[in-house]
C-alpha cells in the first residue's frame, strides 16, 4: 500500500508538475514514502517563519565564517558503504538524487518538507548474481519526464525507473561502444560518461554528454518512453574539442534575447564554446572564447538573461582557478566583465571552484572546502558598458563556511548547490544533504527561484 502511495504521489509530480503534497488518505496527506505528513501549508509555514529574522543583506567577511543572511533548515548524513562521496545533485519537484561519486548509483530523498527531508533509500548498480558494481556515479539526471534517472558510470548510461521512489530499478543501459562505429575507435579510448543534461527540444528528449575525450559534446536522442526508455547516439558537435580531458560539462537553455536553443560547452583548458541546437542533430557553432594565457580548466558554466543581456559564467578547476563573468550578448565575441577567486594568494590562485547554478540573477556557487558563495549579477550587470577586462569587482553577497577551509587542491566540502522553490540544497562531499534559507529569497515557496541546471 505505501508503494502505491508513493506511485500516485510521484504521477502527479510527473503529470502535473505539483510540488506540494500529492496524495491523501483517510487519515490526511502522505508523503513519497506513504507516511503522514504536514499539510504543505504548515510545511511553508514553518519555513518562512523560521526565516523571519534573516536579513537579505550581510557582511562577507572572514574564510571560514558563515554570513547572517544563510540560515541552515536540516541536514541529512547518509553513510556511504561503497566508501563513496557525496557528488552530483539533481531535483525535480519533491524528489531529490544524490549521486555516489566513486561509488555505486544514488541517494533519493524526499524534499517536500526544507525543515525535515526524508531519506528514502538508495540504488546502486548490480550483475547479474546482485552483486554491488562499484562503477562510479559520475553524474545523476532526470530525463524531462521526470520518469527516468540517468547515471553517468565510466563507460555506460545505467537508465532506472523513478516513479516509484521506493522501488527505483534499473529499466536500460547505453554503452560508449554503440558510439564507435561513428567516431571511431580513438574517440571512445578515453571516454567516461561524465556529465549530463537532458532537455526536451520541439517535442523530442534529447540527453547531451561530455565525455572527456576531447571530442566535443556528444548527443544522444532518448526514446521509448518510461517503460522502455532507450538512447540512441545521434552526433558530436566538433570532432576535435575540449582537450585531453573536456569538455567537462555544458548547459542548454532558450535564449531569452533571441529565442533560440543554445547548448554551452565548458571544454575545459580550450576555454568554452556556444552552439544553436535549434536541432540539436546539426549543432552549429555560434560563439565562445579561447583561454587566455593563464592556463585554467574551464569547468562549469551557465547563462542567463540579466538586465537585458546575455550572461555567461564560467570556472574554472584545475590551473588559475577563477569565476568568470562574460557579456556574451554578441555571442561570437563575449567580452569578460569581472572575476573573482576565493583566495588571492600563491597558494590560494589554484584553489578548486565547482558547480554553481544562475537562478534569478543571483550566482549559487560551490567552492569545495571554501563553502558556498552567492553572487548578485543582476546588480553586478546594472549599468555595466564594455568595461576593460578586471577593471570591475566581483564580489559575493553571501557565504555559507563548513569549517576547516583550506587554500590548496583539496577536493573537500561542497560539492553541488541547486535552489528549489527559494530553499538551497547543498551536496557536502562529507556530510551529505544541507539545506539552507536566504534572507533573499523571500515569500516562500517560490517556483520562480528554482535551478535548471
């Protein structure tokens, strides 16, 4: 009976796009797991009030204090028996996945409440006696429909069905091999599926894949519905892109200025470049920008549209490691605005950025040991007009320390930041979930401030 409750609870999410309870009983409403819960009235009720005296605006100040406009709602520490860390982050609704990096398969959760989240239990990745592959969750994606999660491993696409959160299974398999007949044996000698993005473009999934072989973004058409979900690889967008380990990541996204489908590539030390997938089987190169002299590893990155322009942003890894802002509104020569660095030093100019998310003009970044930083490029942006490269500070707003920060390569802390509805979920490599408040973000729930990447 829980499970049933959990399907009828999960369809709605999927059909509807509900992000509040979405099942009752006899007794009142259920949760994913089919337990009792809150009304989400009270839920958000308890929220805003436990962030009523959190301000919107602080003080950044020292490395390892904490800013009085972050707030921390729960956290939950989910041991790992594989011995793998807390990575990737993914959220759609009330449902969260946690990928075990260097491990097997993911964490899942039930968000609906910020202040008391659920641990639903975990999948991992079996043979065929069911027995535990320890294949590494490089990456965890919902396909559009919400159905399916995709698990980037080092050579495959595992595909486990998710609409029945305590009961997720494993429904399909992709392998690097059905590329090579296309490619080319040389192209898949390095590969790893390391990161991923889905989206749906003119009625059609597509699942877009960086596989750190230096042979650009690979694209893959994804068919089959929930019940029998298949990938099928369609093209790369250049034959020769990223260097010997990118591009690492990408974002695709609708252009607020001109309408058009643009995926961005992070093609790690080449810098990153911008391609029109209006269809995405012909992507057609439309901009980006070549390293400069400094040798960095373009990471992550996203746009935005921001006070009527178009914003990039990019970090970097591994090298000169900054957070770079670009006015890419002229694609084909973006001009870099401002950048900033956790720490300034000899030490500290390598010190490792990661993922970040862009969520109504306010920059969510996580910076490993550093903790999580907040940027507002909105007020950044306001008024900026080709400014000299540096000539602008780039400053945070906000910073949420986890203590014992440090200033060398140590690949520590927070790993992923995504906003749902207002609410900051955190990916801790140690600790696993945090959840955080900002004084910001206000009149909650707010679907409007909520990640796409």
């Amino acid at each position: 009976m829980r499970s049933w409750m959990a399907l009828a609870a999960v369809a709605c999410l999927l059909l509807a796009g509900c992000t509040g309870t979405t099942t009752t009983s006899s007794s009142g409403p259920v949760g994913l797991d089919g337990l009792p819960v809150k009304p989400i009235t009270d839920v958000w009720a308890g929220v805003r009030a436990a962030m009523a005296d959190v301000p919107c605006e602080a003080t950044v100040g020292a490395a390892n204090t904490s800013t009085a406009n972050l707030k921390l709602l729960s956290s939950i520490a989910i041991p790992d028996s594989q011995d793998g860390i807390h990575g990737e982050l993914d959220i759609r609704g009330e449902l969260a996945i946690h990928a075990r990096y260097g491990s097997s398969g993911f964490e899942l959760y039930d968000i609906r409440d910020p202040l008391a989240p659920k641990h639903l239990g975990n999948w991992s990745n079996t043979d065929a006696t069911g027995a535990i592959v320890d294949d590494g969750a490089l990456d965890v994606k919902f396909s559009p429909d919400n159905a399916t999660v995709l698990v980037g491993v080092g050579n495959a696409i595992h595909l486990v069905d998710v609409r029945d959160p305590l009961n997720p299974h494993k429904v399909g398999e992709w392998l690097a091999s059905e590329a090579t007949p296309k490619l080319g044996p040389a192209a898949t000698l390095t590969y790893n599926s390391h990161m991923l993005y889905t989206k749906r473009i003119a009625d059609q999934d597509w699942v877009f894949l960086a596989p750190n072989a230096n042979s650009g973004v690979w694209i893959l058409k994804m068919t089959g519905g929930p019940d029998a979900p298949k990938l099928t690889f369609v093209t790369e967008t250049l034959p020769v892109e990223g260097g010997p380990i990118g591009p690492h990541d990408m974002y695709v996204q609708k252009d607020g200025l001109d309408g058009n489908w643009y995926l961005y590539s992070a093609d790690g030390f080449h810098g990153w470049t911008a391609f029109n997938v209006n269809n995405p089987a012909m992507p057609l190169p439309a901009g980006g920008v070549i390293n400069p002299v400094e040798a960095a590893y373009t990471h992550t990155m996203q746009a935005a549209t921001i006070n009527g322009k178009r914003i990039v942003a990019t970090i970097a890894e591994i090298g000169a490691d900054f957070l770079r802002v670009y006015d890419a509104t002229v694609m084909a020569a973006p001009i870099l605005l401002g950048v900033w660095q956790a720490e300034t030093t000899a030490a500290g100019a390598t010190s490792p950025q990661h993922n970040f998310n862009i969520v109504d003009g306010k920059l969510y970044l996580s910076n490993y040991g550093h903790g999580m930083y907040i940027f507002d490029l909105k007020a950044f942006t306001a008024g900026l007009s080709l400014p000299a490269v540096g000539t602008v500070t780039l400053k945070p707003v906000a910073h949420w320390a986890v203590g014992g920060e440090t200033i060398d390569e140590s690949f520590s802390g927070f790993w992923d930041t995504l906003v749902q509805d207002g609410v900051i979920y955190v990916s801790h490599i140690e600790g696993g979930l945090v959840v955080l408040g900002y004084g910001c973000n206000k009149d909650l729930p707010n679907p409007a401030l909520t990640s796409d990447g």
